[in-house]
C-alpha cells in the first residue's frame, strides 16, 4: 500500500539518511507510527511478513514517546540523573531496532525482486515474527549493559564489575557504530540494485 511506502521512507529518512533525529523528524516518525498500527489492524493489509516487519518497526516507537514522558516527569519533578540515562537509553533502543528492522525489509525487499521463488520459504510470518523477537531481545540485552555501566558509574564504583561493565559498554557501543554504518551502505546498495533492476531499459 502507498501509505505503508511512504511510511517506509520517513523511517529510512529518519534512521538512515539523517545524522541525528530532530524534534520534528521525530514528531512526524510518532504520529506516522501511530497511523501505521492503526493501519496494520485493517482487513485491507493482508497478514505478510513484510507487514510483521513493519509492525515491529512501528511498535519500536513507542520507546520514544516512553522517552519523551520519562523526560518531562524528570524535568518538572527533578527526578534523579537515572531518568535522564533510561531516556537516552530508550532512545538508543529505538534507533538501534529502527535500523535493523528497516534492513530487514529492504532486504526482504531484495528478495522478493531477485529470488521470489527461491526465498519463498524463507519470507514466511512466523521467520518474519522470529527476527523481530531476535531483534528485540538483542537490543534489550544491549540497554540493559548500557544501564548497569552507568548505573556504575553513577556509584562512583571503581571495581572488577566497573572495569567489565565499561569494558564491554564502549566495545558495544564501537560496534554499534560500525554495523550502523554498514547498514547503511547495504540499504543504499540493495535499493540501488532494485531501482535499476526495475527501471525501463
């Protein structure tokens, strides 16, 4: 459907294409999130794993409206540091899940445009409802890390716990950054490829 495609494009545009989300990229990503889950509820979007994926990726956007409210209550109630650090948290899933969810579907994408036969097993709901799962839990054990270090070093802790925490968080967050960047290219290259492959010769 047009409305899902264009729904697909501000994400890319959003969690792809622009270096940093800005107060009205994320606005228009909440409120074209909201009328994606609405949407995917109708009887018109038939049940495919393409419209798993994209569920998925509308449903991670509730991490930012939970970031958004946990930084209001620490701004008028002046709650403690650890809301600020969930709410940049929560904003780190989000990105994270975005990003990895909106290559899932252009790669499902490069399939169904050069394989459409040969993938068929593979693009089924249930692998499409498995990676989402996959996905989720990956990133939730990644935050979590990323709470437990600065919970550390909140406490000032200076022990073996610290030293591995820390460790492991600024591993995490160097790979992070390079994967990002990989996905990237491999989102610009699989659209490529298509939008060629499709063009009149």
């Amino acid at each position: 459907m047009k409305d899902l495609r264009r729904y697909l494009a501000l994400k890319y545009i959003q969690y792809l294409v622009l270096s940093s989300s800005n107060a009205v990229s994320t606005l228009l990503g909440l409120l074209g999130s909201a009328y994606t889950m609405i949407l995917l509820q109708s009887a018109k979007v038939s049940s495919k794993s393409t419209a798993v994926l994209i569920s998925s990726l509308a449903q991670a956007d509730i991490l930012v409206f939970l970031s958004l409210v946990s930084e209001v209550v620490s701004g008028s109630f002046g709650v403690p540091p650890a809301a600020s650090a969930l709410a940049r948290t929560l904003l780190t899933a989000n990105a994270h899940l975005s990003c990895v969810l909106l290559s899932c579907v252009a790669f499902e994408a490069y399939l169904i445009t050069f394989l459409p036969l040969e993938s068929r097993s593979l693009r089924t709901v249930r692998n499409a409802r498995l990676a989402s799962r996959v996905i989720w839990t990956l990133v939730a054990a990644e935050c979590a890390l990323f709470l437990v270090d600065d919970h550390l070093r909140a406490s000032s802790s200076l022990g073996l716990l610290f030293q591995l925490s820390s460790g492991a968080a600024a591993l995490l967050r160097s790979l992070s950054y390079i994967l990002g960047i990989l996905l990237r290219i491999i989102n610009v290259y699989i659209y490529y490829k298509i939008f060629f492959s499709m063009s009149p010769r």
